[in-house]
C-alpha cells in the first residue's frame, strides 16, 4: 500500500496528540491511529517505527512544546518572576495537553539523541532561571527536581480533579510557588545534606 496522499510523520504525532489528549496516552495505539487517519496500520510503518517510536515521537513534540511554553512565559523575567511565569507555563501545558504531558515526564532512553537532546534543553531552561538564586550546581539541580516533582504533583492531582474544594486552583498555584521560592534558599550547596 502506497503512503497517503498528505500524510507525514508530523500528520500522525498531531493525530495521536489529539487521541492522547482526549483519550489518554494508553489509548494511543496504533489501531486507533490509522482508524483516526483513515489508513490500514501497516502504512503508518512508512512514518514511524511501530508504536515505541510513536511514543518517542511525542516525547519529543511535548517537550518541544513545553520548552516553548517556559521560555516564553519567563523570557525578560529574573528570579521569583520568571519562577511562577514558568511554572504557570507548566501547569497550562499540563490542563492544555493532558495525554501528551504524560509523554514528557521519563527519563529519555540512551541513544536517543532527539529526546536527550530537547530534555537537555528543557533543563538548563530551568537551571538558568534558577542560577539567580545563588544555590551552585549541585544546589540547582536540587532544586529543579523540587520544583518539577512540585509542579508535577499539582498537575497530576488537578488533571485527576482531585482539588474538590471550591478554591480558585491558580491561586493555590501561586502559593505553592512562591512557598518553594521562600525555601529554595534553605536548600543551598551544601554538601552536608543527609540523603
């Protein structure tokens, strides 16, 4: 079977964001996609390599979008500003892109030069916002895994809507944030910390 006319490897990660996102990442099979696209499975074979790579593909595309969101919601902005800026950004993509965020949070597999490559960037985005508060290398990184196991942790309980209470959830949101700016101070560079 010959390729569809009009169909490409970007035609069939924007068709399994949809189906991530209104559906969930599991149901992004690659049934479901030829059935949304109107081909037979096999000719998806054509743009990508089975279902992983579809997978990968997404990663990718996530947290190209992600970056994009944090870069330009904390560009101009130092310190605490552009902290919440970004953070806001995280937790729209989240609400905007809920499938495809699930995509974003493992560890890119070794060898897979295009997903490390964009982590990386998505990192030191995160680190140069950071690296105005002082904290050294070590103390930066520190903190970038408590900022994103904190944003990861509102986005995964308000995508569950598990935030019952009829409080505005920015407005938690902003708190949160600015409660972790006010520690990350206490966390420094020390190499005393306990594990």
């Amino acid at each position: 079977m010959s390729p569809r006319a009009g169909l490409d490897t970007h035609a069939l990660v924007l068709a399994a964001v949809e189906i991530a996102d209104e559906q969930g990442i599991e149901a992004v099979t690659l049934a479901a996609l030829a059935a949304k696209l109107g081909v037979r499975s096999p000719s998806l074979y054509n743009y990508i390599n089975g279902l992983q790579g579809l997978r990968s593909l997404l990663a990718v595309h996530g947290l190209e979008l992600l970056h994009t969101a944090m870069s330009d919601a904390s560009e101009g902005l130092k310190r605490d500003e552009a902290v919440h800026a970004m953070g806001q950004a995280y937790i729209d993509f989240a609400r905007e892109h809920p499938g495809l965020y699930e995509t974003t949070l493992r560890a890119p597999e070794a060898g897979n030069l295009e997903l490390e490559k964009i982590s990386g960037r998505v990192l030191s985005l995160i680190i140069e916002v950071l690296s105005g508060y002082g904290l050294g290398a070590e103390g930066e990184l520190h903190a970038v895994r408590g900022l994103r196991s904190l944003l990861h942790g509102f986005a995964a309980l308000e995508n569950k809507r598990a935030f019952g209470m009829p409080l505005e959830t920015d407005i938690s949101l902003t708190r949160l944030i600015s409660t972790f700016i006010a520690g990350i101070d206490k966390m420094g560079s020390s190499s005393g910390d306990q594990p």
